[in-house]
C-alpha cells in the first residue's frame, strides 16, 4: 500500500514539473539584486574605472552574487569578461589604451542561479599607456678619495682609494677576517645635491684576474644627511669577463636633496647570498672589486607603447576586412 501511496505522489509531481512554464519557478530561481548608477571613468593609465551603486532584495527570491562587466577588447581582438564580488562597488578594466578608442562596457548583476540583473551600457576612453624612458649617453663622474668611504676595510689589503685611483690593475678589498652582522658597503658623498633628480648607475671592473668575488647584485641607498637612508635601487652586473672589463648595473633617479649614496652588495659572482651570510660564514662576507664607476646619464630613449598598440588593433582590422571579402 504504502509504495503505491509513494508512485502516486511522485507521478502527481512529475505532472506538475512537466506542466510549468518559465515563470512557474519563483522557487527554483533567483532574480538578480539589481545595482544603479553604473559610470565608467579612466582615473589612471591604461585603465578604466567602472562604478556603480548597490540595491537591496526585495525578496526572498533575489540575491547577488558578483556584477559583470563585458566588453570588447580591440587590442586583444576578444569579447572580455570581468567580474566583482557581490559586495564590491567597482571594478578596473586593465591594459586600456587611448588608441583604442572608446570601450563600451555592458554591467549587470549575477544571481545565483545565472539571472541577469538590468543591463546598462557605460562608454569611456582610456588614458594613454604611460611612455618608457631609458636613460642613456652615460657619463662618468669624477670620483675622488676623500668622497668614499667604506664600513668594512680588510686592514691586510686592498685599501679603498685603489676604487678610485685610475689603475684597473690593484683592488679595493673588505673585510674577510670577522663575521659580520651588516653588509658591508661603499659609501659616496657628491658633497652637495646637485645630482638630485639626475639618473645615475654604478660600474666597476673586477681585481685583477678574480671576478668571482665581484658583486652580482646590490642595493642602492641615498640619504640627504648621511644618517637617514632609502632604498632606491636594486642593481645586478654580468660576470666580468677579465681584468680591466667594466661592468655596469641598472640606472636609477637620484631622490630630491640626496647628496650621500651607498653602493651596498647583497650577491656575489661565487654564488655567496651575503645577506644569507650575516652573522655567520667566518669572515665570507667580504666583496672585492677593482675601481668603482659613478655615472650619470645626459639623453634617453622614448619608447610609446601606444603606437605599437595602434599598429597592433590595425592588423586585427585588416584581417577581420580580408575574410569578410572572402
């Protein structure tokens, strides 16, 4: 009795589901909890800002789960998609470009079932991809021993004017005796700030026919007082390739009213991490170098990303025209 009590209800509801028509699913269903005065705004390079307010449910059958942006991407040549959480009142839309023209963006919330809330329709134009500047036409500045300094002098050899005094062919040498608890460094003192705001970069050669101890990498530091100090800068050189060859690290601006620089190696060519090294490694946390270069760059090179952009969203134009007269 009982399983023809059972087939009878579950044939009724079969009936009943079968019977539906798309809006007799309020309970299977959510509507999507709407949003309001959506905008669209470039604030920053190469971005565009969508905004929008949230709604509340006005029932049990709405919720939200996330808001989608959609739009047409032309330097990608693709339909994109962005999604924020249900709470979130903004999204970015990331590598815009002003060559691009104007977007138009379709925002509209997400229920958890898949409705769409309204859809809106916002346009905006991008600001352009931020130009890249190299700094070029490098040009040495006159180092001499009374602007260089160190923390660490091995007293056995190796003294530091030999950084600056012209020959390739004696070296300038840490100490190796002690273990250390601070990286030992070069310190430069331009006597005033007049290269605030000028581009700079270190080289140096090797001692002589010994690049291994040479530094592979180091940091950068600039102070206005000679106390307070700023990381500016991290730096890394090819291994040298003999006695005499220059090596030169990466650029780097010269903060307002800096007059001191600390030239301060974190790796050497040998493979020793020194920052790994501190505070052990008895006495391996020396560097060694030959002379020590101070340059400042007089020109530079422009790259605009956005004419290679253009370039780019042409190709995809002329394409699309080639299989439309096929």
């Amino acid at each position: 009795m009982n399983k023809q009590k059972n087939w009878f209800f579950y044939g009724l509801l079969a009936l009943i589901l079968v019977g539906c028509t798309d809006h007799d699913w309020p309970a299977f269903q959510k509507k999507a909890t709407p949003i309001s005065n959506v905008t669209a705004t470039s604030v920053r390079p190469a971005e565009i800002l969508v905004s929008w307010d949230l709604g509340k449910a006005s029932g049990d059958d709405m919720d939200r789960i996330g808001i989608m942006a959609s739009y047409f991407d032309p330097i990608t040549n693709a339909q994109m998609e962005r999604m924020a959480s249900a709470d979130e009142t903004s999204l970015v839309i990331p590598n815009t470009a002003k060559v691009a023209g104007e977007y138009t963006i379709t925002v509209h919330s997400v229920s958890s079932t898949g409705e769409f809330g309204q859809l809106y329709t916002v346009k905006a134009t991008s600001l352009p991809m931020e130009k890249v500047y190299t700094p070029t036409d490098f040009r040495d500045i006159k180092l001499t021993v009374d602007m260089v300094s160190t923390n660490a002098q091995e007293p056995t050899e190796g003294p530091i004017e030999n950084l600056v005094d012209g020959d390739v062919n004696n070296y300038f040498h840490t100490d190796w005796h002690y273990v250390w608890s601070e990286l030992h460094y070069v310190e430069i003192d331009l006597k005033s700030d007049k290269y605030a705001g000028s581009d700079l970069r270190f080289g140096y050669v090797p001692r002589p026919n010994n690049p291994s101890g040479s530094p592979k990498a180091a940091r950068i530091m600039t102070s206005t007082d000679g106390n307070s100090w700023t990381e500016v800068a991290m730096t890394n050189y090819r291994v040298p390739a003999m006695t005499g060859d220059r090596v030169d690290g990466n650029s780097f601006r010269m903060p307002a009213g800096a007059r001191y620089i600390r030239f301060i190696p974190t790796e050497r060519h040998d493979g020793t991490n020194l920052e790994e090294m501190l505070g052990q490694g008895d006495g391996d946390n020396f560097f060694h170098m030959g002379e020590l270069y101070l340059s400042k760059s007089y020109g530079q090179d422009v790259y605009d990303p956005e004419e290679g952009i253009k370039d780019l969203i042409d190709a995809h134009k002329k394409k699309a025209e080639g299989a439309d007269k096929q």
